[in-house]
C-alpha cells in the first residue's frame, strides 16, 4: 500500500528551523577547523551533523540532504588534511556516510509509524461515527448536547454508550455502560444501540423495550455480562419524561432554578442480567415546563476522583452552570471534568443534556393570510 505524502511534507515544513540549525553548525564547524592550528582539525565533528536531524522531526529526504550538506562541507576539509591526516579524513567521510543511512532509515521508518497512526486514528473516527452517532442538536421537542470522553488515549470510542431518536412515541433517550474494557465492551455498546435504534421506533413502552434489549444481550450469549442503562421517553409535547433505570445512575432534573436527581425507583437489574431476578416496575414519570434541562450520564462522571480520592461533585459544579446554554453547559462541564482528574480519565464517561424546547412555529407569510382570509 502506498503511504501517503501528506506527512512527509508536514515534517519538511517542521524541518525548516532544524535545517537552519545544522546549516549553522556546519559553518561553525568549519570556521573553527580554518582558524585552528594545521597540525589538529575537528572535521570528525561532521560524523554527529546527521545525526542531529533526529532531535526534530525530519522526514528521509531531508535526512539525506543533510548528509550530503555534511560531505560537501567537509570536502574543503579533506582535500587541506588528507595529506597528512588520511586516516581522520577517510574515518570522517565514511561515519558520515554511515550516520546519514542510519537517519534515513530512522526517518523512513517513523513516516511508517506516523502514517498507519493517521490511519489508525480513521478507523477510530469511523468506528465513533459507526457506533456513537452525533445526537441530534435538535429532536422534535427538544435541544440537545452530547459528549464523549474516552478513558484511553487517543481512543475516541468506549464502553459507554448515549442515543436519541425522535419516534411516534416521542423522543426516546438511552446511556449506558457496558461491563469491561477494550474491544468487548465496545461490540457490547454497539449492539445494545443498534438493538435500541430499532426498538424505539417499533416497541410502545420503555419496559418493555428494556424487556427486549435484555433478551437481545441474552441471545449474543454474554453469559455474566451485563450493560447497565437508562431508558428516557419525553412526550410529543416536551411536558412530560418518563424514566427506566436498568442498574443505571439516575439522571439530573435542572427546573425552576434548581439541580435535583430523579428518584428513578424502582430500580430494575443491568441488562443482560434479568434473569436473575428482580422487578422491573413501571416508569417513573416527571412533568417537564418549558426551559426545563434533564442531564444524563455515565459512572464515569460521578465516580472521577481528583488526587485526593474525592468523586467528582456533579449535581454542585452542575448547579454553578445553570444559567448556561445546553452547549456552554456541556463545554464548561467537560473542562472542570477533566481539571477534577487533573486531565486524564481513568474510566470512559459520557453525558447527554436535552432541553424542552418546543420549536416555534414561523408566522404565515402576509400572502398566506390573504388567501386564508378568502
């Protein structure tokens, strides 16, 4: 497979303040070898120039060029010592040809690198873009604001999961968290969203959507494993949420000024875990007003712990962001996350805000009111 070149050109541009360096180098080196005494030289100092390229980021040709920027610099050098230095000469001439391969080869080898990472990072995205779909900034009722932190780095997906679908039902809402790390939990999350994708549009409750995603997880055949969620449906008109909470933490109502977690009792078990018992109950339902903010999230958020051990407080940090937009929210409670942990997550975390925003509808055309008048 041909590696693209757009990297090497990246690195030739960062090149540009390095190659001015060791062409400054080579001018000393040479000025200080003119000016000492006959009988000694510091041409073997050429042997480290090429070497150097490595100290920034250089990509083969430049490499090369600075090899060859090294033999001519050192060709006036050899023919003044060669007749009495041989020796120091012909050493000098081949560590430098010896060293500038080495370079070359390094530099050759880190495109590579640097070009199956780019390629790497593709797949990540696409994989994100495959498995979490970007909410929606606006379903039916609603506004709405997502984000994804993911405990690895450079990975862009995990274990934790969010969607929101607009059905015939109403907007329907899922996070959740799928048990393990890495690849596993992973295809959990996907299957479990692709499940709900489907479910949400054709199943008329939430428990007994539930009911199906576990026994979805049920015939993959994760005996033992289990996804924990949180079920939301709020109604056509944006007035009313209603809650299935499968082992999941309860969501945070943000209403007339204040910051309250919704009792989502009675709790039902994870997903995948049902039969095993317990009760799944009926819906837990709130009325929403207008303006009003429901925030979901992952353990990952609530179970962020500083350097001292303490959890990341999110019902107060959420409480000083109330008059904040949904995305100003979402932004500002990403960055005091991050700062809590001191920049580096230790589990996935993800968080999903909605808001009842019914949407306006336009005023007819000064037209449209004349032929309904006729």
């Amino acid at each position: 497979m041909p590696w693209p070149e757009h990297s090497a050109r990246s690195d030739c541009g960062k090149s540009v303040p390095a190659a001015v360096t060791l062409l400054t180098l080579l001018c000393a080196i040479l000025v200080l070898d003119l000016v000492m005494p006959g009988a000694y030289t510091v041409m073997p100092l050429l042997v480290a120039v090429p070497a150097l390229a490595a100290l920034s980021p250089t990509c083969p040709r430049c490499a090369a060029l600075t090899g060859v920027a090294a033999l001519l610099a050192g060709a006036p050098l050899a023919l003044m010592h060669v007749p009495t230095r041989p020796t120091v000469v012909v050493s000098s001439v081949a560590g430098i040809a010896i060293s500038t391969a080495m370079m070359w080869v390094a530099c050759r080898r880190q495109e590579r690198s640097d070009c199956a990472q780019a390629d790497l990072r593709a797949v990540l995205e696409a994989m994100q873009r495959a498995v979490l779909r970007p909410v929606p900034r606006r379903l039916g009722p609603l506004a709405a604001e997502s984000h994804y932190l993911a405990a690895a780095e450079h990975a862009h997906v995990g274990g934790d999961l969010y969607e929101g679908v607009a059905t015939p039902y109403g907007v329907r809402l899922i996070v959740g968290d799928a048990m393990g790390k890495g690849l596993s939990a992973v295809e959990k999350a996907a299957d479990v969203l692709g499940a709900f994708r489907e479910l949400a549009h054709n199943e008329t409750s939430l428990a007994g959507m539930a009911v199906r995603l576990d026994a979805y997880l049920a015939a993959c055949g994760l005996h033992g494993e289990f996804v924990t969620a949180l079920l939301v449906e709020i109604g056509p008109d944006g007035r009313t949420a209603s809650f299935v909470s499968c082992g999941h933490p309860p969501p945070l109502l943000l209403s007339g000024g204040r910051v309250s977690f919704v009792d989502a009792e009675p709790f039902a078990p994870p997903l995948g875990l049902f039969d095993l018992g317990g009760s799944l109950g009926a819906a837990t339902t709130v009325r929403l007003r207008e303006g009003d903010r429901l925030l979901l999230y992952t353990d990952g958020v609530t179970e962020a712990r500083d350097a001292g051990g303490r959890f990341y407080p999110l019902a107060d940090r959420v409480a000083g962001l109330y008059d904040e937009s949904p995305r100003g929210l979402v932004g500002k409670l990403v960055d005091d996350l991050r700062a809590h942990v001191g920049g580096r997550l230790h589990d996935d975390a993800a968080l999903l805000l909605v808001r009842s925003e019914p949407a306006v509808v336009p005023a007819p055309r000064q037209g449209e009111r004349i032929q309904a008048d006729h």
